[in-house]
C-alpha cells in the first residue's frame, strides 16, 4: 500500500521534472543581447525562496564562496573574490542577473573569475561525472535570479 | 536611464569594490623560527606578474602563524625526526642508507632542497626531491620506489628540505630544457580547467588577498613544502597539493610526478624565488 502510493508519487514526479525540461533552453541556445537575457530559461517562474537555497547551497551555486550578502549574515564564511551582492536586484535588471549568472563570461568578459552557471563553455580536463553538464539547471537559475531581486538597496 | 547605462555604472561599482578589497592584508609580521629570520617577502624576478613574491604565511590566522614560528610546537617537526631516522636506516638488496653515500646530512645536502626541482641529465625532464630519492634507492640501493606519498617518502623529504631551512629558493633554468619546461609550466598556471573554469592564476593571481568563503588566498607558493596542514594533521606534498586545487575546479586531477605537475612545480616554485625554504611549514 505505502510503496504503491510511493511509486505514484514518484512516476508523477519525473513527469514533472520531464515537462519542465522539454521547456527548458539548452545552454548553447540562450540568446545574449547587450550583456542581457530577456527570455527565461523555463516557462516556470523563479521562486526566490528555492533561489536562496542554491545560492547557499555547496554543491549548488556556492555564491557566498565569492560573494557577501548582509541578509545571509547567519551563514558563516562569506567571500570576497567578487563584489558584495547586497543590492544587486537595484543595480541590475532582471534579464541583466540572469545574464550573469547563465554565463558571467559574456557580461564581464573571458578574463572574469565567476564561473558560468548555465553553461558549456567550461574549463579542460572537466571531471568525467560532470561532462556535458552544467553547474545548475535552468530552473535554478531562474529561482537564483528571483532570489537576487530581493537584494534591494 | 537605458540598459547599457546601468550595465556601466554597475560595472563601474564593481570596479571600485575591487579596488577597495584588493589589499585585504597579507600581515607585515617578521617570521623568525629559532633566532633566524625568514625571508617571506622578496622582489620579484623578472618576468613575474606580481612585483613582491609573498609567503603563504603572511596569509594564515595568528594561531596558525604562531604554530610554525615556534619549532617546538610545530608538530612538522616530528617529521623531520622521522626523516633523519630513514636516512640512517639500510633498506634494500645493496644494504646502505642515505648515509652510507651522503654521511650527514646537515653538510651533504646543505641548501640543495632550496634549487630544485633540477635538470635531470639522465631522464631528460625536471627532477624533484621526491623523484631524487627514488632514483637513489632503485639504483643505489637495490630498494624499490616509494609510493606516492608514503609517509617515509614525505619524512624523508622534509627531513632534505629542511637541510635548506631559510635557505632562498632559486632554481637554475639555464640547465637542460629546464626552460621548455617552466614555458609549459606557465602555460598550464594559466590554463582554465574543470567545469568551474578556474586557472591556478585565477585564485593566486587575480584574487590572491581575497577570501573564498573562510581561505584567504596566497600567492600559492612552493617554498614550504612538504607542509603541515592542520586540517589533514598530517605532512601534505606539493603535488597533493596542487592535485587539491585541480580537483577543486571540478576537473580531473593529473597524476602526481606526471609531466603536467612537473612542469607546474618547475614553473611555481619560480615563482617563488627568493622566499626561504620553509619546510615543515603550517597551514590550516
């Protein structure tokens, strides 16, 4: 009874995840136009909320790595290799962060330091798991953009 | 105000950020370990990015400085004992030690830690501490090869480096093909690698006095290898090291003594000129 309710739960699931990805575009498909991309990567909108979990997350966007976030001050270890993002949802337009955060190489330029996130323009010698794959998936890097709008000066 | 306008005004902001944090303060304390000053500051050789080479303990936490200035504490030095223990130790078919060729250390191998890695005549590549043992003891001790960071390769090693202890780093690129090697090297130093895309030179050039997330970056210098690193408690070696970084870029990691690392620790290590040797180091 229970695994049965599981098994149903789970093949809704991955119908799910399948919809949204046949939305998805691929990463060699994002349009930049003047260090912006206007179009979202999913048809589902970002979830601030879901964001700030991959901004924090390790594994995931590993944003304070870089970057320092006074809203975030509970969170140990912020870096400092990039800007303070504090007010960055004033700074930048929505189609500008998702830019950044798709491919920070096209806004900033090769030499940047900020990896691309949505993106197959990688390093050499990537690690075998991992080739062919981008850091984080189009949703989340709608939901990091939702999340980054909330950092209002 | 348009796009474009505001793109350049943030990435005007975003110059003056880094202008600000650009110095986060490499300290200016003096290191001496037993009444003898270390170099940890040095003027660039030519051809080198940075104008002042900087050690990578002017980068750690107080606690962590204050553990290798103090030869007593500094639990490195267990392996430099362990060390002077194998080089006295007979090992293999031909029943000598390092020893038995060299007698003491303290005058055979004075300061000869601080110029490699070296031309190796025979192999024709770069040869490094590590490598220079073996070749000892497969051919002149009838032992076999250490595996790649054996606890006795390690001892023995900064048992060696440390025969050069505050001794400057200068490495002779005239020799051989020392300087095809140190031009790939420099290539590699900053090559791009892993699914994050980051270079040697992207931490240690671009961003060295910044933190990522709790690291204050250094210049990643060689001169203190092999190092104590508190957070293993155990001697790390250069090419672990190296090896870290790699992988911490999402790549795959080269093998240690591969011709890549060779050429990496050729072409780092120069960067380091003029720092002393400061085997064991500590780390966090």
């Amino acid at each position: 009874m229970q695994s049965g309710i599981a098994v149903v739960v789970a093949v809704s699931v991955s119908m799910l995840a399948g919809a949204a990805w046949a939305e998805d575009i691929a990463p060699g498909d994002v349009e930049f136009a003047d260090g912006a991309v206007s179009a979202a990567l999913t048809g589902k909108p970002g979830d601030a909320a879901e964001g700030a979990k991959v901004f924090v997350d390790r594994k995931l966007g590993n944003c304070l790595a870089c970057h320092e976030v006074s809203a975030l001050k509970k969170q140990l270890f912020h870096g400092n290799v990039g800007p303070s993002l504090d007010g960055a949802g004033t700074r930048w337009e929505p189609a500008q962060l998702r830019a950044i955060v798709t491919d920070s190489k096209k806004v900033f330029g090769p030499e940047t330091v900020m990896p691309g996130f949505y993106s197959l323009n990688v390093g050499v010698n990537v690690r075998k798991d991992l080739v062919g794959k981008t850091i984080l998936t189009a949703q989340q890097v709608e939901d990091v953009v939702a999340y980054l709008e909330t950092l209002k000066e | 105000m348009n796009k474009n306008l505001v793109l350049l005004a943030a990435v005007a902001a975003v110059a003056v950020g880094v202008a600000q944090f650009a110095y986060a303060d490499p300290v200016s304390d003096k290191l001496v370990i037993d009444g003898k000053e270390m170099i940890t500051r040095a003027p660039a050789p030519e051809g080198h990015p940075f104008k002042e080479v900087l050690s990578g303990w002017l980068f750690r936490e107080p606690e962590t400085r204050a553990l290798e200035a103090d030869s007593f504490a500094n639990p490195g030095m267990l392996y430099v004992e362990r060390g002077e223990e194998i080089w006295n130790t007979v090992d293999g078919a031909k029943g000598k030690s390092c020893a038995s060729c060299h007698n003491d250390a303290s005058e055979t191998m004075k300061d000869v830690g601080a110029h490699y890695p070296k031309w190796d005549a025979e192999t024709k590549r770069p040869i490094n501490i590590e490598l220079q043992i073996d070749k000892c003891r497969t051919e002149q001790m009838g032992a076999e090869a250490y595996k790649f960071d054996a606890a006795d390769q390690k001892a023995l090693t900064t048992y060696i480096k440390y025969q050069s202890f505050g001794t400057p780093v200068k490495l002779d690129l005239a020799k051989g093909d020392m300087q095809s090697w140190w031009d790939r090297g420099k290539k590699e130093y900053y090559t791009r690698t892993g699914q994050l895309n980051l270079a040697c030179a992207s931490c240690h050039e671009a961003s060295m006095g910044r933190h990522i997330r709790a690291d204050h970056l250094s210049q990643g210098q060689a001169n203190g290898f092999p190092t104590y690193r508190l957070k293993q408690a155990d001697m790390v070696s250069l090419h672990n090291r190296m090896r870290g970084c790699i992988r911490d870029t999402r790549a795959e990691m080269p093998k240690a003594f591969s011709d890549e690392l060779m050429a990496l620790e050729v072409y780092v290590t120069w960067r380091g000129t003029g720092l002393s040797v400061e085997t064991p180091a500590v780390r966090q």
